[in-house]
C-alpha cells in the first residue's frame, strides 16, 4: 500500500513539474541584454513524419533569425569523417584477412551481371545518411530529407550563416563513450517507468513524449532508463558546450538554435542552463496552418545557384566540374566519387567499375547494358542515346523517378573499366545543372607514352602506360594500377598489405603461393617458375591463356607489402614486360603530414606521428568493468594511409605482482625466446599415439637491447627474426610503474626502417599516469593481510604473488592456522604447492603434519603429494611412499587420481625404487590401473622384471580373472576395436602375467581369454606369445587378420617386435595394412565390403616426403540405418619411406561428405594441397571459388 502512495505521489510530483512549463519544442531567447530574440528548438533526427509538425511560430522564427545553430555544420560531416581513421576503416571494410591471404586479396574478378545492376541502382548508403534517412519501404511516411537537414537547407538557401554548436571530435568522443559503454543503461528501468512500459514501449514513449512536446518528460524518460554517466556524456557535458557556444553566438544578431530535443528538459537542460545565465526563455507556440504549409513548399521547392568547381580523380584519369569537393571511397576493386549539394538536397556521384576484361578475356561494351537498363534505371527511361568522348564510347540516360525527381547518367566503356557518372536531385535539379556536369567531364590519360606512377606515399615506383587507372592511390587499403598500350598489352599491378605480428611465413612460399592462387582462380596450368636472385627477393613465372594470350606474372615483397605484377600480350616480343617488370622499384616511404606530437587517453601516452588516436570500443568496455586491482589490457593501432601499422598494448599488471629484480621480469612475462613459436612442418612423434604434431619454427631475437630509456623507464626491445624470411617484428616494451606498454611493427631488413616507425618508437613517452603499483618489492605482507580480511584482491591474485625461501615461516603460519573459506580453497592449494618449493628440514615436517592433519581434505593431501613428486628425486619418491602408508587419499576427481600416478612416472628410473611396494594400493580401485600403466612402462623399459613383483602374482592372477569376468558378461560387440577401451586394463594383466604362462592357473587365465570379443587383448597375448617362439592360436589369428578392425592393430603389434613375416601376403601390403588401421575404430556391419581404395600421392613439406591414402566408404544398401548412405571419403597420412610400410599415421580423417558435383580427381588434389599446407596459417583452402558474399 506504501509503495502504491510513493508511486502516486511521484507521478503527482512529475505532473506539477510538466505543468509549469508549456508543453513546446519551441522556445524564445531573450532579455540578458539581447537586442534581437534568438530561438530553441528540439528536433528528432529523423525524416519520419513525426518531427515535421511544424506550426507557423517555427517558420516565422526560423526566416527572421540572422543566425542558424546546429549540433554540427552538416557541410564538415564529409571532411571529419573521410579524415577518421576509424569511420572510414569500416566504410572502406579495411581488413587483414590473413586466414584467406593468398586468394581472396589478389583476384582481379570481373564484374558479374549482378554488380553491374547493383552499381547502376545503388542509392550510395553514405550519402542518403548524409541528405535523407530516408527508408524505401517507408517512403509515404517519410519528408524528403530528416529535420536538422531541412534546417539547415532552409538557412542555406535564405543565406543565412550556419553555426555548429559542439567541436565535432569532442562531441563524436562523447557520444561514443555513451553509446559504447555496457553500462549505457540502467540494469532496470525506475519503477515508475517499469509500470508506464507495461502499457506502452519505451520508444512509443519517448515519441509521444516528442509528439506532445514534453520535452520535461523527454528528460525524466531518459533519466529513468540511462545510467549516471551514459546521461553526463551523451546530454549534460555537450549541453553545457551548446550552451556556451549559444551564449556567444547570440550576442552578435538573432539565432535559430535546432538540437535534440532531449537536451532541452530538465534540470541539466538547455533550457534551464540559459536561465541560470541570466536568459530568459519562453515556450512558443501556435496552430499549423495553410501558412506553415506554404512555407514549408517553398523551401523544399526553392533551388539556390552553385557554383561547379572542376576537380580530378586521384590518379588523373578525368576531370570534371562539381557541385562540392569529391570524396573518394574505395571497395573491392572499385572506386566510387561522392560530390553532394547539400543545400539543395541532391548529388553527383561516379563509379569506377573494373573489368579486367584482358585477364578473363571478355570485354564488356555498351550493347551489353542495354538489357541491364530497364530493370537497374529506378521510374521511366525518357531518353538514352550513345556518345562517344575523345575516342571513348558510351551512354547518356535520362530518367524521371516515381517521386517525380529527374537523374541523368553517362556511361563509358574503356578496355579497362566502365565509369558511371549520375546527378540527382529533387524536380528539375539535373534539367538545370546537368549539362553544366556532363559538358565538363574529360578524359586525361590518352596518350600513348610509358609514364612512372607511384602511390601518394611513394613507397613504390613503376612505368606503365599513359593510359592507366590507379585504384586506390592515397588512402588506407589495397591498391591496384592496370593500363595498356596501343599495341593492347596489357599491364597490372596489385598490392596488398597483411600487417600480421603473431607469424613469420617464408618468403619463397608466399612469393610463389600467390601466383599459384592467382593462376588456379583463372583455371591455369603454369610451369614451375624462377627466382630472380639467390637472395629469393623475388619470383617469376609465365603460362598461356585459354585465347592463347601470354601471361607473366612477378612477385615482390617489402614488409606487410605484398607485390603482384601481370602482364599479358598475344605478341612474340615482349620487351615492354620486361621495361614495366624491371622499372618497378621499392623506395622510402614519404608523408605530406607533419609529424606532431599526439596523446593518446585512452592508453596514457604521447608520441609523435601523423595519426590521430583511435577510441577503442572494446578496450573502452573491459576497462569500465575492472576493479582497481585488477590486471587489464588495452589496446590499439596506428595506421597510416601507406599502410604501415604501429600496434601498441597496455598490460597492467594485478597489484599483487612482484619480481625479484627487471631481468626476471622480463623473462618470466612472456618475453623470452620460447614464447615465440610457429608451427609450421608436419611431424610425427612416436611416443604419442597417432597424433598430428608439428617442428616448431622459433622466432630469433636480434638486437637485443635493455636498460633505461630518456624517461628513466626501463625497456627491451628486439627484432623477431625467422631465418626463412626478410621480415621482423620490431618489439619495444616499456616498464612504467605497475604496468608494461608493448610496442610492435612489422618491418623489412632488407630495406630501411621508415620515418613513421622511427619517430613514434623514438618519441614514444608514458603519460605520468600512475598505473598499478610497484612490481620489484615484496607484496607477501599485503596479501596475507588481504586473506585475512577476506579482500577479493587475492581471489584472482594470489597466483601473481613472488613468495621466497624467507616466506615459508609466514606460509606454515597461514595454513596452519587460517581457516580457508570455500572461496578460497584454491588459494590453499596453491599456497601447498609454493611452500612444496622450498626443500628445508621444517617445510618437510611441516608437510607431512598437515598431510596427515587432511584427512578429510584428499584434494589438499594429493596437492602436498604433487609438490613433494615435482623435486623428481629419490628422496621426494620415498617420502611419497611413507605419505601412503600414513594415509591413502582417495578423490572423486579421476583426472586429478591419474595425474598423481602418471607424474610419478615422468623419471622412471626413480619410480622403479617405488616397486613392489606400491603394489598394495592397487586393491584400491582408484589406483589400479594407472599403477599398473606404470608398472607395464617400466617392463618396458627393461627397468623392471617379473621378478620384482613375483610376490603380487596370486593378486594379480585374481584380478585379471574378475575383470576377464566382467569382459565376458558384456553383451557381444561387433565393434570388436570400439571396445578396446573397455579392455585396456585386461591388455595390462595380460602383459604382466605373461611372464608366469607356465603356471596352471595363469595358463588358464590365458585359454579363457580367447573367449572374449576384445581384438585388442587378444593381439596382445598373441603377440607375446609370438615373441617368445611359443605356440599361439591360429584360428584366432585368422580371425584377427580377417577382420578388418583388428587386422591393423595385430600388424603394428607385430611390427612392433619385428614378427611381419608370419603376415599373410595378402594383405601385407601398404593398401590392406593402412585401410585396416583407418578403420580400425568405430566400424559396424554395415560398413563391410563397401570401402573402394581410390588411389595414392605423394607430398612434401619442408623436405620430408609424405604419403596418402584415399578410400571411398558407404552403408550397405541393405542397412537398417536411415539415413548417412552416401559415399563418404576416408584418407590416412604416412611419413614415405619407400617400400615400408609405416604403422604411425601422422593424421587420419573417416567419414568427409562427398562433394558430388566435383570429380574424385579434383576433390584429391583439394584434400592433398589442404593436408600440405595445413600448417601455413594464412593458407584457407575451404574459400577457394568464393566471390565477395556482398553480391
């Protein structure tokens, strides 16, 4: 009942506090010495209906104001976001996709039908964000632009000046952190607005708060649903900017003031904020007549003169006269040119289409778009006619759209690329301006002369044909240049940047793997080609197309800058390859920017470079959620429009990390030469089971350099080096207090490091921010007293503290006396296995009192007994013994069980000391089998024989005969292998009563082991029986090899004791023998007799010579099962050695679907190059064939 009153009494409260203001979006400025009223108005920044119920007031105060204010200028938009590294990265999809490297980066695809429609219809996404919002499924419910536009447009065309109320950055930065953070909204709604959302949501809500104008409401809705600081950074810090931007702006004539209306209520509000400085401000408002319509007609009717200026492309190709300055965009492997009016709403944009139509033999002309224009022309076609421009064929289109707006396009069609230019605009806009556009535009690079070309920053130069087009010659992302001559060769250039600092690739393998992708997309065959030098720099091969044209191809890198020149002509002489080849030059990097020193807030440090720094959202978002203590890393990159790369971390470390001095640091955080590992060749290792392993390729440090820096930080930096490569990433890490700045690029040693790297490595400095605390002091004290006080600081930090010899007394003392809660059981264990470090007379007295004191707590007893195992001594492993016999701890965790035994095992010529006494446990179920495992590695091993344990013989002959029961009791499996899990400790009994066959009772053990379905077991004793020259059953061996799940298993148990002759010859063969152990595991009935070797190939990786083997397999058709009928592909991979057949499979794959539209033969060829370059982490082979998803 109280919270039903509290709840009226607030709603009475918001009630009397709306209705002391007028419900208005428009408010009068005035008094505070103003000659002339100014004007506020709250807009939503939409094109929707709602924020066009604009009444007469709005008109009236809008054409009488000397001034128009908006958050921004819309007529900068364009400038601050082509200049934001971050806006413009997403737009452009700037990506490193190094999964799909060679292939996806270097295709020159030529346009399909779909992409040329979709570039004749396109609505550029950027440019209706900019003039309209407007939405074509929702167009009857929409105005021609959204409302801020419209204002804006209506100043423009009134000549009046426009004024942006906020810094556009400043702004941007706030409503990112806004917007961005994970904590935007309250984790619920106030109640009063859980109870009002019931009935209404929250954005029919806030548009009806809108549609009433009360912006009171507006606000109280915000305050109710948003967090403290999503409210501070996105309304009240950029209100109070707003504010004082009106305050100065008002004083020099009349203003017209449009902002959102949800900066306009409330206490932080811009209303109130002009009162308290002394303004005073009045809601205004009044009906919507024939009068506001009228006005409304008349601006949007209204077009204003502009005058054209004439601009040229990047590269030179046209020039044209434009209405605005041009934006260039680059995607894919096109170039799109945005020129809008803003003023009066309309646009010229350009698109640059390429065909390369002289890579895939099929040019497209203008008959060809005929069929194209009716459907991709938006309303009604009113004329189209050719025409030709210096030499250049081509289209103009004029066409009337539904909304009654007139475009015109021209399109041409060049043996490199169709160009498309289009003007929009509202009625008659094109009729006026169009011809002032289409008349101007010119074609530059029409000669028939060799000219050199490089990219803005230089870093490359070479000579091609006048007649060329560079796509992409400024600005962040790949770049491509082709051209031809009169003789119609035809050159191309293609760069592609990977900066790629977790991997080193040898060069020679991506200088030739890009050109064997490049000539496998266009369906090629080439013969093997040539490096240039002995050093490897570069690589070059030829081949024919399918017109009988020549195609060569070269291959360069520098850094993260990849190179692919082409040529192609049906010409015998070739000298012009040669003069385009052997012109390109690699070269210093240059920059028209000045390089100023920049701060960087985000990570707290300056540097000197010419790139602003970027807002991190995710860094942004991890960072709001830490807690103090805490370790974090954030992170970010500079990158340049040459492409370079600069990536720097933050690593703070938790408060509780400490080091004995800054060499340990270094060497335990990370940075030591072990960290840096690549795998890269195949490799089997025989002492692990069928396992896919590889060599790991180290990264070398060079130049090794440590101390302090000018800043007084300690630093180490080094060079990343594989000696198959010219490339290195050059690492800098700084130590600041608590915390750690890593600094990485990737560079070249062949060629000099470029002024951008040097500068912001050299002048890279840590803010004076204190991050983290101290790490070179002892922290012991802190966290004891933290665990005691039960602090969450050690909860995810105890692991981090630096405990010492002179610690152990404080340790004893803790875990002596300090009763660990459940939370911190974990801190328990690994305070045991610290103190377990320290080899002292009391540790160990200590040890073995709280080990006996455990009895309820095995976990904490097995904990003391892997810290004593880790010393691997002979004294550690005699103390495990008496541990034992003082007490048995038993877990329910098996992992943690085995663990324990299998580490005894990591220095068997210790363990062997343990036996037999360590026999006696094994009547406890949880340490039979992995004692026993030990035991039979030890056999093995010649270490032990059977009589060491001879005593134990009658326990093991019991309880072989148990499990020899259990065994025989399970149901019939005809997976005879699948259950050799079921038999591995019976394979274990096995193995250790052999040694006592002649005893009668073990003899009949082993006659009743024949009764059992395990093929597994049944090879062993058979195989032992073998290697002893004694009688073994031959029926059962015939079983054995004539079933084909146990046929591989009893060869590799026979190879292994080197008995192979005994193997039949019909199947001693590499096709039988691998088939066997690839389905070996696993196989039903169903599958018997439908496996068809398909063939085998050889591969080589990193000079070592592999075979594999293909087998089709599928269901009987006779098979009960329903479904999985299909033909399925089986391989297995052999490390070759000539004739012999090997019994370690490097990898195995059972059951891959069939790709039934392809032939076996080319789906071999996929598997082999897919199992050869498993290992070379840029290589994708399951993108091969895919085009951009976008079309």
């Amino acid at each position: 009942m109280l919270k039903k009153h509290l709840f009226l009494f607030f709603i009475l409260v918001i009630s009397i506090s709306f209705a002391q203001e007028k419900n208005s979006l428009l408010w009068k400025i005035s008094g505070n010495g103003l000659t002339k009223d100014s004007y506020l108005y709250g807009t939503m920044h939409v094109s929707q209906k709602i924020a066009f119920h604009l009444d007469d007031v709005f008109y009236n105060a809008l054409l009488k104001s000397d001034f128009v204010g908006l958050e921004s200028d819309p007529s900068t938009w364009l400038d601050h976001m082509f200049n934001s590294s971050d806006e413009m990265n997403l737009i452009r999809g700037f990506l490193n996709n190094n999964s799909d490297f060679y292939n996806s980066p270097f295709k020159l695809n030529e346009p399909k039908q779909r992409e040329i429609m979709f570039y004749l219809s396109r609505e550029d996404v950027l440019l209706n964000g900019i003039l309209y919002r407007t939405n074509q499924m929702m167009q009857n419910f929409q105005e021609d632009t959204f409302l801020d536009m419209f204002i804006y447009q209506t100043g423009k065309k009134n000549k009046k000046k426009i004024f942006s109320l906020e810094n556009f950055e400043e702004s941007s930065l706030l409503v990112k952190k806004a917007t961005l953070s994970s904590k935007a909204r309250k984790s619920k709604p106030d109640s009063w607005l859980q109870k009002r959302m019931k009935d209404e949501g929250f954005l029919s809500l806030m548009n009806n708060a809108y549609r009433d104008r009360k912006v009171a409401l507006l606000d109280s809705i915000n305050q109710a649903m948003y967090s403290k600081s999503y409210m501070n950074n996105m309304l009240y810090i950029r209100n109070e900017n707003m504010v004082n931007s009106i305050d100065s702006i008002v004083k020099k004539g009349s203003l017209f003031s449009a902002i959102g209306a949800a900066h306009l209520g409330g206490k932080k509000g811009v209303i109130e904020m002009l009162r308290e400085k002394g303004y005073t401000v009045e809601a205004l408002t009044s009906e919507i007549t024939s009068k506001a319509e009228k006005a409304k007609k008349e601006i949007e009717n209204k077009t204003i003169d502009v005058r054209f200026k004439e601009q040229t492309a990047d590269d030179g190709f046209f020039t044209a006269l434009l209405p605005n300055k041009m934006y260039e965009l680059n995607i894919l492997n096109n170039t799109s040119y945005i020129s809008p009016d803003l003023t009066n709403g309309a646009y010229v944009i350009i698109t640059r289409m390429n065909t390369f139509s002289k890579i895939h033999g099929a040019e497209i002309k203008n008959k060809n778009f005929d069929k194209l224009l009716y459907e991709s022309i938006p309303g009604e076609i009113i004329s189209k006619k050719d025409i030709v421009k210096q030499g250049i064929k081509g289209l103009d289109i004029l066409n009337k759209t539904k909304t009654g707006n007139f475009q015109r396009y021209q399109i041409f069609f060049t043996p490199l690329e169709v160009l498309i230019f289009k003007m929009n605009g509202k009625n008659n806009y094109v009729k006026i301006f169009g011809d002032t556009f289409f008349n101007s535009i010119k074609f530059n690079n029409v000669t028939n002369s060799f000219i050199t070309v490089s990219p803005k920053n230089k870093n490359f130069t070479v000579k091609v044909p006048s007649f060329h087009s560079f796509i992409n010659k400024s600005y962040q992302g790949n770049r491509t240049i082709h051209a031809i001559d009169k003789e119609n060769n035809y050159y191309f250039l293609r760069e592609v940047t990977l900066n790629d600092i977790s991997y080193i690739e040898e060069d020679t393998f991506e200088l030739e793997r890009i050109q064997e992708r490049f000539y496998k997309n266009l369906e090629l065959e080439y013969k093997k080609g040539n490096f240039e030098t002995s050093k490897k720099r570069s690589f070059i091969s030829n081949t024919k197309l399918k017109n009988g044209s020549s195609l060569f191809l070269k291959t360069m890198t520098n850094g993260s800058h990849y190179y692919l020149l082409g040529y192609i002509s049906n010409k015998k002489d070739v000298t012009s390859k040669d003069v385009f080849f052997d012109s390109f030059k690699i070269s210093n990097f240059h920059y028209k920017e000045d390089f100023t020193t920049k701060i960087d807030t985000s990570l707290y440090f300056s540097v000197k470079t010419i790139v602003k720094p970027s807002f991190n959202r995710y860094d942004f978002n991890k960072l709001n959620e830490n807690k103090s203590y805490e370790s974090f890393t954030k992170s970010t990159n500079y990158t340049n429009n040459a492409n370079e790369k600069i990536f720097v971390k933050l690593n703070k470390l938790h408060d509780l990390a400490s080091f004995d001095n800054v060499d340990s640091l270094w060497s335990k955080k990370g940075y030591s030469n072990n960290f840096y590992n690549m795998k890269r060749a195949l490799k089997q290792n025989t002492r692990l089971n069928f396992n896919s392993l590889y060599f790991k390729n180290t990264l070398e440090k060079k130049n090794v350099r440590k101390g302090l820096d000018a800043n007084g930080n300690h630093f180490y930096s080094y060079y990343l080096k594989d000696s198959l490569s010219s490339k290195a990433i050059k690492v800098k890490n700084i130590l600041v207090q608590g915390a750690i700045y890593e600094l990485k690029t990737l560079v070249d040693t062949v060629y000099s490091e470029s002024k951008f790297v040097k500068e912001f490595y050299n002048s890279f400095k840590p803010k004076d921010t204190i991050l983290g605390k101290p790490l070179f002091i002892d922290k012991t004290n802190q966290f004891f007293l933290a665990l005691k006080n039960k602090d969450s600081i050690v909860l995810d930090g105890y692991d981090e503290v630096n405990f010492k010899k002179k610690h152990t007394k404080k340790l004893m003392n803790v875990l002596r006396t300090y009763e660990f809660p459940e939370n911190q059981l974990k801190i328990k264990k690994y305070l045991i296995k610290e103190l377990g470090k320290f080899k002292t007379k009391k540790v160990e007295r200590f040890l073995n009192d709280l080990y006996i004191k455990s009895f309820q707590n095995p976990s904490n007893q097995i904990t003391i007994i892997n810290a004593i195992l880790n010393t691997k001594s002979e004294k550690s492993y005699t103390r495990f013994l008496k541990l034992l016999e003082s007490d048995v701890p038993l877990s329910s965790n098996k992992y943690q069980m085995n663990r324990m035994i299998e580490s005894v095992g990591d220095s068997l010529t210790i363990a062997k000391n343990l036996f037999p006494e360590l026999l006696n446990y094994t009547t406890i179920e949880e340490y039979k089998k992995p004692i026993y495992e030990l035991l039979v590695e030890l056999i093995d091993e010649k270490l032990i024989n059977s009589s060491d344990y001879l005593s134990y013989k009658k326990q093991l002959l019991n309880q072989a005969k148990i499990e020899l029961k259990r065994q025989l009791g399970k149901k019939s499996n005809e997976n005879s292998y699948a259950s050799k899990s079921d038999g591995d400790l019976l394979k274990l009994y096995v193995k250790l009563l052999f040694p006592f066959r002649k005893d009668k009772n073990v003899k009949t053990f082993f006659n009743n082991v024949e009764f059992i379905k395990n093929s597994d077991v049944k090879s062993t004793l058979i195989m032992l029986q073998i290697d002893a020259s004694e009688k073994y059953n031959k029926d059962i061996f015939r079983d054995l090899v004539s079933n084909l799940s146990s046929r591989g298993v009893l060869y590799e148990k026979l190879h292994n004791i080197k008995k192979t002759s005994i193997f039949p010859e019909k199947y001693k063969n590499k096709e039988e023998i691998y088939k066997a152990l690839l389905f070996k595991r696993n196989q039903k009935k169903e599958l018997k007799d439908s496996i068809v070797f398909l063939e085998s190939r050889f591969f080589e990786v990193s000079k070592t010579k592999f075979e594999i083997y293909f087998y089709k397999s599928k269901i009987n058709k006779n098979s009960t099962q329903k479904y999985n009928k299909d033909w399925k592909m089986n391989y297995i991979i052999f490390e070759a050695k000539d004739d012999e057949i090997s019994i370690k499979p490097i990898n195995d794959v059972n059951n891959k679907n069939l790709d039934t539209t392809k032939p076996i033969e080319e789906i071999i060829d996929d598997l082999v190059e897919e199992n050869k370059l498993k290992n070379r982490k840029r290589v994708n082979l399951n993108s091969r064939g895919r085009r951009n998803r976008m079309f």
